[in-house]
C-alpha cells in the first residue's frame, strides 16, 4: 500500500510505533523500522544524554527512517532539540504542548513534523503552524490522554473533515481488524502503542509485560483529569488515586499522591503495587509477547484477511 503517509515517511507499511516512556528504546524503535513500520524512540523519560545514545545506537541498528516522540512539556526540550538536530534525526513527532513554539524549528532543520492531538482544535491549531502531519489520539489510548475523553471512533472522522494533511489514528488499535476500521475512518496510517509494550524489543519490565497480558476489559481507568489525564492499569497506585478523587482531593493532593518517578517505578523498575502503569483499553485483548518484527506482520496479515472479509459486503 502506497499512501500519503507511507510516501511522507518513506516506510513501506503505514504502522507507526507510539513513542512511550519507559517503553520504547532503540531496541523498539529499530526493530519496528526494519520491519517495515515507523520506529519511535520515546524521548520525555530520557536524560539528554540518554536519548544521544538512543539515537547512535538506532542509527547502528537500522537504515530505515525512525522518529523521536518529543512531548513539549519536557523539562531539557532544548537539549533534546539540539541532539535531534545534531544526530541528523529527520521524523519528530511533538505531543502534549503548544505546536507553535517548535514546529517552524524544526521545519528550518529539515525535520519532517508530526503533532498528535485530541480534539479538533487543536489539529487546526497544528495544522496552522505547518507541521506535516496528525495523530489524533482517541480515548482509548494509554498513557496521556485528552481531557473530552473521545473515542477514536467518533475523533478521527472529525479530524479527517477538518484538516487537510494527513491523519494518523491512535488509541484502541491493536491488530489487523483495528487497523483497517482506523483506515476505513479516514485515517491514512496507525500509532499503535500497547501492542508494542508487548514486544520482547521494549524496555518495559517483564512485571509490567506480565500484568499487561492478565489484563482484562475494564482493567484500565482514565485517571488523575486535574492533572494530566493519563489511562492506568488498575492496581494498588490507582486505588488510592481513585480513592482520593472519591474524597475531593485537590490538585495539590494529587501531586504530593503522585510524587516524581511514578512511571519509572512501575513501568521500567517492575513495582506493580506503587508505580505508574501507562497502558491503553486494548490490553483487554493481547495474548502474547513476540518480536516486533512479528507483531507487524501479524497485523498486516490479519489487516489483508479482514479486507478480504469485507469485500462484497456492499448494502
Ligand atoms: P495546557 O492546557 O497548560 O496548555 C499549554 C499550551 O499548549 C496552551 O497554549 C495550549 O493551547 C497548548 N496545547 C496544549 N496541548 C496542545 C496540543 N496537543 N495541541 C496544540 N496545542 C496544545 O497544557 P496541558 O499540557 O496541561 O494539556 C493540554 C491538553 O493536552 C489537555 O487536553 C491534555 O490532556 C492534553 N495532553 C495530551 C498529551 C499527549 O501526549 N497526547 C500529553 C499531555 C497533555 P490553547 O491555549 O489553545 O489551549
Ligand atoms: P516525573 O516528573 O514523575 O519524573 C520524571 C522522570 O523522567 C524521572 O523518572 C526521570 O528519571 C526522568 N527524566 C528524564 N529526563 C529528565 C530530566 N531532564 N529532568 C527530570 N527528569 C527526567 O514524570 P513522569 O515519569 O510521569 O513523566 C516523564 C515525562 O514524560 C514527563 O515529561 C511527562 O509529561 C512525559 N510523558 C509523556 C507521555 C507520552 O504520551 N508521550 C506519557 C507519560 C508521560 P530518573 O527517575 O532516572 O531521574
């Protein structure tokens, strides 16, 4: 399949891999892109020096075009920019802030960008200040979330209408079947994120990899709206999350519950009672934990068999 995503990134499936903290490496990143998708190192947890050695070692690892996940509100941004520019990174997908402030940056730089949104405002918003492209993130998704809580389903058309660069579909997609609604939505590409936490590639602990396979439907909760919204793997860190938004906590009480490393805790150290599980609703349905490289294939077989479904479906 040829698409304006495909074509943009220069990638031959348009499968792109969510940049997650704590989850995705070079090793993620790379395997992803040699397998035919778009790899994504995901930036915000990493050290400045960190990312650099993220970003030589991926260059080491695949020839294939891979991106970094920049969200806005890091604290270095600055630094990350500079290796970004430095380390000759041509893909930044930015998140979570203000388009206008590094877009036309990046753009002098040669950098193709990609802004991920939650609402239509903001897609205009991106598409004013000239990034390249979309990712609209529906509620289902993992991690940070919209605060309109609205679903992939009922997002993506209504972006697809309002912009006219490409759109990617984010949140809910784990497999062929998912990808070919997010296709038959308007979308011209996925950014598939939980399914790839489940890849022997990422840097997730095996606790976390684990907790995340015994998942079931409701076994995640948009959680912690007067911060920044983020969808959690229900354990002992949520129930007291949920128990203090139950008892009117403030926004300075859910700060001092969240304390810092949270995620870290949770995510890359194994500790499922007290970390911070970042994991979206599609967790319900994954089964298995194999190599990236699989998993692409999987989708785009299963992608083709559920077309071939459809076909003659005609009303
Ligand atoms: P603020 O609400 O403090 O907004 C800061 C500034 O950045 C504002 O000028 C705002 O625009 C702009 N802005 C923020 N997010 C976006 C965006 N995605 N696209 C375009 N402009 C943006 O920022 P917060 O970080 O507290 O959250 C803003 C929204 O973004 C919330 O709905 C939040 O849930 C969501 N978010 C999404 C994340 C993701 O990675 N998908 C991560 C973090 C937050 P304006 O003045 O027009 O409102
Ligand atoms: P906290 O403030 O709780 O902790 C910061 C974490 O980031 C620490 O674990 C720290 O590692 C690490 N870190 C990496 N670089 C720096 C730096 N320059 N300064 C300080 N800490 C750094 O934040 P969270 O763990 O909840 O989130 C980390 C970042 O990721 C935030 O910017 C957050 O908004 C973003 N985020 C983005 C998401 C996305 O969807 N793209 C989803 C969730 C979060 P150490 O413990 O080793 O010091």
């Amino acid at each position: 399949m040829q698409n304006r995503i495909t074509k943009l990134f220069n990638i031959q499936y348009p499968i792109i891999q969510a940049g997650m903290i704590w989850c995705s490496g070079w090793q993620l990143a790379s395997a992803v892109s040699n397998a035919g998708g778009l790899g994504i190192i995901g930036a915000a947890s990493m050290y400045p020096e960190t990312l650099k050695e993220h970003i030589k070692k991926c260059k080491l690892a695949t020839k294939l075009p891979f991106a970094v996940n920049l969200p806005l509100l890091y604290p270095d941004i600055d630094q990350h920019i500079n290796t970004i520019i430095e380390e000759g990174v041509n893909i930044v997908f930015t998140s979570a802030g203000n388009p206008n402030t590094y877009t036309s940056l990046l753009k002098k730089n040669g950098i193709t960008v990609v802004h991920v949104v939650s609402n239509e405002k903001f897609a205009l918003k991106a598409e004013s200040c000239g990034v390249d492209a979309i990712v609209g993130e529906g509620f289902e998704a993992g991690g940070h979330n919209g605060r309109e809580e609205t679903t992939t389903m009922c997002l993506i058309p209504q972006l697809v209408n309002a912009v006219k660069i490409p759109v990617m579909a984010a949140g809910g997609i784990g497999c062929g079947r998912t990808m070919l609604a997010a296709l038959a939505l308007g979308a011209e590409g996925v950014q598939i994120g939980s399914r790839f936490v489940l890849s022997n590639e990422s840097s997730a602990h095996q606790n976390f990899k684990e907790a995340i396979l015994n998942a079931t439907d409701g076994a995640t909760e948009l959680s912690l709206k007067q911060l920044t919204p983020v969808r959690l793997l229900k354990n002992k860190f949520y129930d007291l999350v949920k128990h203090a938004e139950n008892t009117c906590a403030n926004k300075e009480d859910l700060e001092a519950l969240l304390g810092r490393g949270r995620a870290k805790k949770g995510m890359f150290e194994g500790d499922m009672l007290e970390g911070e599980l970042e994991i979206g609703q599609i967790s319900g349905y994954l089964k298995s934990i194999i190599p990236a490289k699989q998993i692409v294939e999987q989708i785009v077989k299963d992608y083709n068999l559920a077309l071939a479904d459809l076909n003659g479906q005609r009303l």
